[in-house]
C-alpha cells in the first residue's frame, strides 16, 4: 500500500464513522422523546423489548446507542433490569443490520463479469442519487420532518462511500506477501478475539469495526478460519462504550451494562468453541474458504440470532449472576 492508499483507508474510515454517527443522531434528534415514552411502555414483553432493541439499533446503527440508552433508564428508574436484558439482547442482533447494508458493495460483479440487474444495489450505482434527494430534502425541505429525512439519506450516502473508499484503499493488498503472511498470526482464535476487541474499543463502534473487517475480505486472503475470531472479538469490544456509560451510575445501571458483556462473553465462548470443535472433527469444507462481504454478514448476524436462542431461555440466570457480579450494598441494600 502507498501512502495515498493509507489516506484514502483513513478518510475513508471517517467518512464511515461519520456516517454512522449522523444518521444516529439525526433519528435521535427526530424521534425524541416519543423515542422514550415508547421504551418507557415496555413493561412485562420481552418480545416486544427484543423486537424494540433490534429496530431502534438498525435504524440509529448503532448497538453502543441502545445499550447507553437502556443503561440511562435503568439509573432513572424507567425500565427494570430485566426489562433491560430483552432489549439488549434485540441490540445486538439489529447491529446487524449495518453489514448487509454495506455488503451492498460487494454486488454486482461474478468474476470479471458484471451482473447488470444487481449492478444497481451497488453504492456507485444509487448513492449519487440517494445523495442528491438528501441534499435537496435538506436544503430545501421546509418541514423539519422533511429536513431530517435528507439528514439521514445524506448519512447514509456518506457511509457507503467510506466504504467503498476503503474498499478501494486495501485492494492492492491481494498481492501483497507481507500482508498475507500476517493474517497467519491470526489462526491463532485468541489473538483474533483480542484484536477484534481491540478494534472496536479504540472505534467505539462494532459497526466500524466490521465494516473495516469487510473492506479487507477485498484482498481474498481472509478466509473464514482468520475472520470468525476478529468479527467474534468485535461483539465484545462493543461492550466497552456501556461500562463505560455506567461508571458513576447506580447498581441497576451498571448490572445492564454487565449483561451486555456477558451476553456476548458466553455467546463467542459457546460459538468459538462449537464452531472449532466440529471443524476438527469432521472438518468444515468453507472454512479455509475465502470470505467475502456477504460471509461476514451472514455470520455476524448468525452468531447475534444463535446467541439469543442460545440465552433468551436463561435470562433469570444471567439476570442473577449480573446482580452477583454487582452487589447490593449490605448496609443500605439500596441500589
């Protein structure tokens, strides 16, 4: 890579994270506080708070802004702890959401032939346009309803073209050596798991962290073996912006805060370690297999919906040991 392909890798980082953080706002912003009386309501359903937790963090982008959110309700008094844990467990399947959108980047193209029909979901096809409507709603919209509409078309254009601009950047990787000999450090799943963690602690955003991860399967040198880790390691670093949200907070906060990264703690343990085990026995037949934007998204979002399956039946469980991870003061029992 020369260093103008480095630029263009961090600029189009920033436009990515950019991106993300202003559609999250802008629906932050439009939806206010019917965004909380809604979250309020949720009394006795988890399924209502799954489904809650799973399309406000699509739409905002951003599992890190549920999570804070939820968090924030419980120090207030607004939602219970296991009200908490359904909504939380929704967030991290809508982080989903994000890979699929920018796997879009990846259609279009089946060897060196270009699909005509799907050439037009790709970001370089519609994003112009979807920039153009945005720009004319905003500037031009005299409705603040309208105005917020372009907001979010604008930011959504904004993120697909970070993408591509990645994209682009680490392309000339494919023939790099050094680069191929690197991921090898990575068929080592524990180190995977902490650069994934580490990835999206410095980001701040599993959304960027993953997107990155798919810029990458650009080259062809990640195969499924070397990615799982990352992309697993990644759920957990996300955890990081709600501790973080909770210091200070009450015990109720905090033990939210905790379910989020026992959530994906126990989820990465369960799916790593099926995942390992029955490639050794029998050996799955893609897992040295090249992976591409879409394996990415399919297996982020495997992972997410198989962890819920897997923990949503022992949510009193993990509701406990949360209140044993953070206890009760002795002397007050207040909490």
């Amino acid at each position: 890579m020369s260093i103008f392909d480095v630029l263009d890798l961090v600029c189009g980082l920033a436009l990515f994270l950019f991106g993300i953080n202003f559609m999250g706002e802008t629906l932050k912003r439009s939806a206010g506080n019917r965004l909380k009386v809604f979250l309020e309501n949720i009394t006795a359903s988890p399924i209502k708070g799954f489904f809650f937790g799973v399309a406000v963090t699509a739409a905002m982008q951003s599992s890190s802004a549920t999570t804070v959110m939820v968090v924030g309700f419980v120090n207030s008094g607004a939602m219970t702890l296991s009200q908490a844990i359904s909504v939380i467990m929704g967030a991290n399947v809508g982080t989903t959401v994000t890979s699929w959108l920018t796997g879009l980047s990846g259609l279009g193209t089946v060897g060196e032939e270009t699909v005509s029909f799907l050439r037009w979901l790709k970001p370089s096809s519609f994003v112009p346009i979807v920039a153009l409507i945005g720009i004319i709603l905003y500037m031009f919209g005299k409705s603040s309803a309208r105005k917020n509409i372009g907001s979010i078309l604008l930011g959504f254009s904004i993120l697909m073209v970070g993408m591509e601009l990645m994209s682009a950047a680490v392309s000339p990787l494919a023939e790099s050596e050094s680069f191929k000999a690197t991921l090898l450090w990575f068929e080592d799943p524990i180190l995977g798991v902490f650069v994934g963690a580490l990835m999206t602690a410095i980001l701040q955003s599993s959304s960027a962290a993953v997107g990155i991860l798919q810029s990458l399967t650009v080259t062809g040198a990640i195969n499924f073996e070397n990615a799982i880790p990352i992309l697993l390691g990644q759920n957990i670093g996300t955890c990081i912006t709600t501790i973080i949200a909770s210091i200070g907070a009450g015990k109720n906060a905090k033990r939210a805060a905790f379910v989020h990264l026992y959530f994906n703690i126990i989820g990465v343990t369960v799916f790593m370690s099926l995942f390992y085990l029955i490639n050794n026995i029998v050996g799955l037949p893609f897992a040295s297999d090249s992976i591409d934007v879409w394996g990415i998204a399919i297996v982020h979002t495997v992972f997410n919906i198989l962890s819920v399956l897997l923990i949503a039946p022992f949510a009193r469980q993990l509701e406990k040991l949360v209140c044993i991870t953070v206890r009760d003061n002795k002397k007050s029992g207040s909490i």
